[in-house]
C-alpha cells in the first residue's frame, strides 16, 4: 500500500498564498475593472491647465482622454455640431455677441458639470529701478477704468492713492484683452455690465458695437480704433505678452493659474468688506459660497448654471469679487447633433469626470484653481449618472475624497480659510512684499522685506532681485521661495507670487496653509477600486499568512 505524503507547511502557505491572489484577481472588484475607449474634448482656455492634468492622471488607468483648449466659444461650437465628445466653457450656452445669439444644442440632448472653480485675476508687468511691483493694489472702479481706456498711466492719482507703498512710475498702461471667443472675457464684461454699467457702455459705444446690442456681457471683448489695447488669443497669449521683457505696463485677465506658470503678480482686488485679496484657493472657496446655483431639472439650458451677483458684493473680508466656476458640457443622448457619442464613450466620460469632481480636485490648488465645495460636487455627481453608458455606481460624497470637504460633508477649506492681514484694509498702510508687513511711504518698488527667497528655493536665485528695494537674492535664508512672506508653500500663503519663503514645499497648494487640503478618505472610483482590492489582499496576507504557517507547522511535527 503507498502512502501518499501530505505537504509540508511551506507547501500549504504557498498554495494560500496562490489562492489568495486569484481570489483577488477574480473579486467583484477587479471583475468590474473597466476597459476604455478614447474621448475627446475641446474649449475653455481658463479651464486648460486643469483638464491637462486630469488627462494625464488618468492615463495609468487606461484612458485616453484627449483635450484641446481653443476658447469656450470655439469648445461650445464644437460640441453643437457633434465633432467632440464633450466641451469646457467659462459660460453656458446662449451669449450674444454683435446680434448673433450662441445656439445651443436641442434641450434635452446635454447637461452642464461644474468642473473648475477659479479666480479671474489682472496679471501685470510694472518695473521701478529695474524691480518688478509685486504688491500692486487695485479697486474694481480702478481696474474698470484702465479696462475702458479712462485710465492710461501707472501713477495717475486714483492708483497712487490705493498704493501708499509703492512709488509709482510714469509708464503707460497698456491693457492686453483677448481676440478670441473667451468665457473669461465674458466674465469680466459680465461685472463691469453689471458693476460700472455707464462707464462701459459708453466705451462699447466708442468700440462701434451695434446699436441693436447695449453691449453687456460679451465673449468677444470690444477695443476702440487706434487705441493702445493689445490683443492677444487664448489665456497663454494673453499671459505670455504680459510677462515679455518688453512689455512693462502691461496688464490683463486670465485665471490665476496661468500667472502661478508665468512666475507674475496679480493684483489684489478690493472687496466689499474693504481688503484687497488675492484670488487664492481658499478666498475663491469662500467667495462661491455666495454663487446663487440654479436648480432647474427641468430645463437643461439653466440647470446648475450660475449667478454671481451675490459674489460680487459679498462682505466678507476673506472673498475675491471675481470667483467663478466653469463647466463641463457633457452629453445625454447617443443620438441627434451628437451622433458620434456612444455608451461606451459614456462609460469613459463618467469615469473621467467622476475622477474630475473628487481625485481631481486634490491638484486645483498648486496649479492656481480652488477645489469644488460639496454642494457643487453634489450637484455634479447628479448629471453624471444622465450619461449614456455611465459608471455610477460608486459616485458618492463618503468616498469621493475632494479636498474641500470631509466624507462627512464638512466644509474643511471654508471653516479654515485664513482672514486677511491688517495691512490689506484699505487706508494709508499697505502690505510689503512679504505680505503681512504695513509700510506707508515708497521706496524703490515695493519698500522692504523683499527679495530674500533664498538660493536654494525654487525662484529665490532668478527673481530675487524683484522682491524689493531692501532685499537680496543670494543671501536669503528661505528654502523654496523668494521673499520673507510665505508660512507653507513656495509661494506664500497671502502674498502674491514671488513673495514666500516656503518652508513646506513647492507641491502644496500656493496660498494655502500647509496640509489644509489633504483629508484622509479613500477615494473608490471604478479604476482605483481593484487596486485597493489588491492591496487589502497582500495586507492580509501578511497579517494573517504567518500564524497559518506556525500552525500548519505545529500540525505536522504532531
């Protein structure tokens, strides 16, 4: 008779081992692990450095998602006519530019996804002495008039008196509006039609727009004959003329982002509580707690499309008057003008911008954005399921793991959001450089503190130079940044770009304190899901593989 021997114990874990894994690798999760098909997208400009980054994120998990940013107007054209599978645009369907009204695609047949919060932000080139201003304070009166020609020098009366501080030089303002199609230019001729309404219909009246069109808010931004206005395409033009050596006394709008790639200023913006704020994260965070969101179901042309009047004249001292959201423009139908969007591209879509809405928004800081609050993302979560072929069955606030809040619901970044320092109010003090020290008299171009970011830093070798009268570029102390103002990031947590000392590192978010963003859920969206599955498998294994081993063990030698 043959005995037949029994493994061993090493034998036996191993084969746990083995089983273990396959058990894993065929798991509901992993079983539900999605193959998909390449999208395409095109539009918002102001959207851009966003999207890039998204796209990019998600392509370790398979998807080819592939954006284009050539303005909201041409994105919303676009996706009218079938040729994309979704656009981003500053601005919803219907704006009328010259009498021609913007049509939008058949009700019914898309939805809009808030998708990108931001600030609109005046980007500026200003020299003194060979040193860039960095500090630069600007009313919405003031900033309305250089946008209409009524202001054409840097040290006329109205900025000097809002910059104590500063010195101010006899350059010409030289105002750099875009050519194209823009949802950002159409915001901002939104707040002046709204804000300075005389002021601005009568520089439209000048720009010769048509009798039968009051002007109002407009994607096309109107410039009068032989004026010294500049025009530029696209949100990079725009940015990239102003930061040209040659163009001292250059001004303009576009998201705040592009100004944080630029390594240039913006201005801060008076509020109505009487500060002048940056259009950092957690002030635009703050501010579109005021964003009247319409809720309308029933009528896709208005559901989850904003009102920002409330934001304009918001008082609290933390708010930047010009914050905003844009959106995605997504399909919910396979079939009319659409026709080349199908449920496989759904499932795509879906998944992308559930990424988008919660994993996504971890990125928005450090590139210059604010993340999307809860109600938004709530509200995002709701159009994404109307998409043909979606994956939604793990979109949930619990697990959604959006830095704003926490998987409670929590507002984390309002709750924290810093309150500006003393020498922001509006008055005979203004903040230095460093962003948290009055002066009161110029001296060179922003008096002192600035410039000592430090060799080692990220900036502090190559614009130290610009920080301040009083500083220096290479003796500075600071690890990462360029001037003494900066409590956690390279940046500064209240001082314009240019003015931190770091201390925590280039990857937080620029103007934000240290670790504010980060919560601690886990984020279980269909292409994270396995991997998840997987590790909690090997953690099991290397709990619990032990103790089988010992006792396989003992069982043998007994």
């Amino acid at each position: 008779m043959t005995t037949q021997r029994r493994p061993g114990p090493g034998r036996r874990l191993a084969a746990l081992i083995i089983l273990s894994l396959i058990a894993l690798l065929v798991s509901p999760a992993t079983a539900q692990a999605t193959s998909y098909v390449p999208i395409d997208g095109q539009g918002s400009t102001w959207d851009e450095n966003a999207l890039d980054q998204w796209t990019s994120d998600v392509a370790k998990y398979g998807m080819d998602v592939q954006f284009t940013g050539n303005g909201s107007s041409a994105g919303r054209t676009a996706f009218y006519g079938g040729l994309v599978d979704f656009a981003a645009s500053d601005i919803p369907y219907g704006e009328t530019d010259d009498g021609v009204t913007d049509p939008p695609p058949p009700l019914g047949s898309y939805a809009y996804v808030p998708i990108v919060a931001g600030g609109t932000s005046f980007m500026y080139h200003l020299n003194v002495g060979g040193r860039l201003v960095t500090n630069l304070r600007l009313s919405g009166e003031t900033i309305a008039k250089i946008f209409t020609g009524n202001l054409t020098m840097w040290n006329a009366p109205e900025i000097a008196a809002e910059n104590p501080g500063i010195t101010l030089p006899a350059v010409q303002i030289v105002p750099v509006v875009r050519t194209d199609g823009s949802g950002s230019s159409a915001q901002l001729t939104k707040w002046l039609s709204e804000k300075y309404t005389s002021m601005w219909n009568a520089y439209c009246k000048a720009a010769g727009r048509p009798v039968f069109d009051p002007c109002g808010s407009t994607s096309f931004y109107p410039t009068v004959p032989g004026s010294d206005f500049i025009n530029q395409s696209l949100d990079s033009g725009v940015a990239g003329y102003v930061a040209e050596p040659t163009s001292d006394g250059a001004i303009t709008y576009t998201e705040y982002s592009y100004a944080l790639e630029a390594n240039y200023p913006v201005v801060k913006m008076l509020n109505s509580a009487g500060y002048y704020t940056l259009p950092t994260a957690s002030n635009v965070a703050v501010s579109l707690t005021k964003a009247s969101i319409l809720n309308t179901p029933n009528d896709p042309a208005t559901n989850l499309t904003q009102d920002l009047d409330q934001v304009y004249t918001d008082s609290d001292p933390r708010t930047y008057p010009l914050s905003s959201y844009s959106y995605l423009i997504v399909p919910l139908t396979t079939s009319g003008s659409n026709s080349t969007f199908t449920s496989a591209k759904g499932v795509t879509l879906s998944t992308f911008t559930d990424f988008a809405l919660c994993q996504g928004q971890q990125a928005m800081g450090p590139l210059g954005y604010s993340p999307l609050p809860i109600n938004l993302v709530k509200a995002g979560f709701t159009q994404i399921t109307k998409i043909p072929g979606a994956v939604a069955q793990n979109i949930n606030v619990a697990t959604c793991n959006n830095p704003t809040f926490s998987p409670s619901g929590v507002n984390l970044v309002v709750q924290n959001a810093p309150q500006p320092p003393a020498c922001d109010k509006a008055g005979p003090t203004q903040c230095g450089v460093d962003g948290t020290t009055p002066i009161t008299t110029g001296g060179g171009t922003t008096g002192s503190g600035g410039g000592t970011g430090g060799t080692t830093g990220s900036n502090g070798a190559t614009t130290g130079p610009s920080a301040g009268a009083s500083g220096t570029a290479s003796a500075g102390t600071g690890s990462s940044g360029n001037g003494s103002g900066g409590s956690s990031d390279s940046l500064g947590s209240l001082g314009n770009p240019q003015n931190g000392s770091g201390g925590a590192g280039s990857t937080l978010n620029p103007n934000i304190v240290a670790g504010q963003y980060f919560i601690s859920s886990a984020y279980s969206s269909p292409v994270s899901m396995p991997l998840m599955g997987v590790a909690a498998g090997f953690l099991l294994i290397a709990v619990f593989g032990p103790a089988v081993y010992w006792r396989l063990r003992k069982r043998r030698r007994s």
